[in-house]
C-alpha cells in the first residue's frame, strides 16, 4: 500500500468537543474505525461496488445519528464526519471542504462499499458534490425548526445563533453560513434581526435558511436525494433501516441500530418565537409534506 493510501486510509481523530455523541465513548468509536479500516484494507471492495451517501442539512438536525447511530454500526460502510482530513484537510476546526475533485478522488479510493460523508457546510451544491461523486445518493435530514434550535442554544450557547447570522447582515459570500443564500433570504434575515430576535428566534430563523437551501435548488426533483426526518428515524428505526438499506444498496444490520436508537422527538413544545419567525418556519416545515421521503 502506497503512503498516499496509507494515508487516506488513516481515520480522522474526532476534536474533542465529539466525545460523547450517541452516549457512546469516543474509544469505542476510534477503536470501530480502526479495525472496521483495518479490515477493509485486507478484504478491498471491488471498485465496481463502491458507492458514496452524502449527508446534508441543517446543522443540530440528526446527521450525527444518521452516521453513527444508523450508518456505522455495518462493516461495509465507513463514514466520514464533516472534519474529517480527507474531506477539508489539516485543520481540526474546518468544515468548507476542499477541492472537489481531489476529495472524491480520495473518497473513492477508500475500500469500502460504502462511503457516507456529511457536507452540511456544501448543503448549497447538492447536484453538483452528487454529479462529482459520480452517481451519488444523498439524504437530506430534517428535524423540527423549535427541536434544532434549543439543540444549538444547548450545545453551542446563546450567541451562538446570532454569529451563525452575522454573515448575512455583512454580506460574506465566502462564508458557508450565508453561501448560497438567495437576495431575498438575506433581506428577510436582516429585516428580522433589525427588530431583536431572542436566542431561540435567532436559531429558529439559520434552521429557516439553511431549509431554504433545499427549496432554492428545487431537490424534490432530484431522483438521488431522500429527506429523512428526524422524528421518524426515533420513533420508527426498524422501517428507517429498511428504507436505507435499500435506498444505499446494502443490506444494514437492523437489531443492533435499533437497540441503539435512544433519541425521542421533543417538536410538542410551548417555547413561543418571534410571530414571523414562527410563521416562516412553520410554512417551510409544512411545505416539505410530500417531497421524496425515506
């Protein structure tokens, strides 16, 4: 095996800020990958089998749970998560991935049947990271607007959301937050944050616009993409492993994910938001009844 594979082979160490997703210990994760590589690098899937799933969406709304929960736990699938080296290099705190080219090129030599990576950050390019991927399914994940925004005041803090919006009020196309946005998204942020927005309005209105992003680039047309709701994957993940497995190609091991799904749905709640925030994210979370579902 050349240093190059070697290399590209080699699992990316999760930042500790990762340590506890799912209840389970980082070890058992690091220790999975390990072998799962170590395995695959012996036993190589044809190149004829490999296939990659790209995972995109709002931040907070279940991929780490697509990934680890539902998608590692087959010896034939390894994943990518968001900082992995292969995907954005060096740099432990980047998520913009790399050239495009070069990161498929990488995805494709790993030996794997499947490669699922998560692109929440590239959520603006779908059909073009799936064109690039060459054949490429992809699932876009939702989870209800109130349940990703007290999971982001929770996990990042309170002015998290609000440094989530800045771009949009100064304009910063190169960053991935505002990427991709159309004019008038911009304009319905900036006149909302002009009014004060509290820390759950703030967060409610990125999972607004990164939502957008879906129905910007018209993704209900796209034969290659599934939404999978969040909600369905905690209250029925036998019918969700079913669906996947043949949505992915290969068969994914129902008994041990299902044990494994401790996540509930929480969308039932009182917390109150800003009327128009409400309003905004309410329609677009109606509005996705009906397009191409797992």
């Amino acid at each position: 095996m050349s240093s190059t594979d070697q290399q590209e082979l080699s699992p990316v160490t999760p930042i500790a800020r990762n340590k506890e997703r799912d209840d389970e210990p980082l070890i058992t994760r690091r220790m999975r990958s390990v072998v799962k590589t170590l395995a695959r690098s012996v036993v190589r899937a044809p190149h004829d089998q490999r296939r990659v799933v790209l995972i995109f969406g709002c931040q907070r709304s279940g991929t780490t749970m697509l990934q680890q929960t539902f998608l590692d736990q087959s010896w034939r699938v390894l994943i990518l998560e968001e900082h992995d080296h292969r995907l954005v290099g060096d740099d432990p705190e980047e998520t913009s991935w790399k050239d495009v080219p070069t990161v498929f090129r990488r995805i494709h030599r790993l030996p794997f049947e499947v490669v699922a990576a998560k692109a929440l950050v590239e959520s603006c390019r779908v059909s073009e990271l799936a064109d690039a991927a060459g054949g490429a399914k992809a699932i876009w994940m939702l989870r209800h607007y109130k349940d990703v925004a007290r999971s982001n005041l929770k996990r990042f803090g309170t002015e998290n959301p609000y440094q989530d919006l800045e771009p949009f009020r100064s304009g910063d196309s190169l960053d991935w937050h505002y990427r991709g946005a159309t004019k008038k998204t911009r304009e319905t942020v900036i006149d909302l944050l002009s009014v004060g927005l509290s820390p759950l309005d703030a967060a409610a209105l990125f999972w607004w616009t990164r939502n957008q992003l879906y129905i910007d680039q018209q993704l209900w047309n796209e034969e290659r993409i599934r939404i999978l709701r969040y909600e369905h994957a905690c209250t029925g993940p036998g019918e969700v492993v079913q669906k996947l497995s043949t949505y992915i190609g290969i068969s994914l091991p129902e008994r041990s994910i299902v044990k494994k799904v401790r996540a509930q749905p929480n969308a039932a709640t009182v917390d109150d938001l800003n009327p128009e925030v409400e309003r905004l994210c309410k329609e677009m979370w109606d509005s996705f009844v009906g397009f191409p579902e797992l």
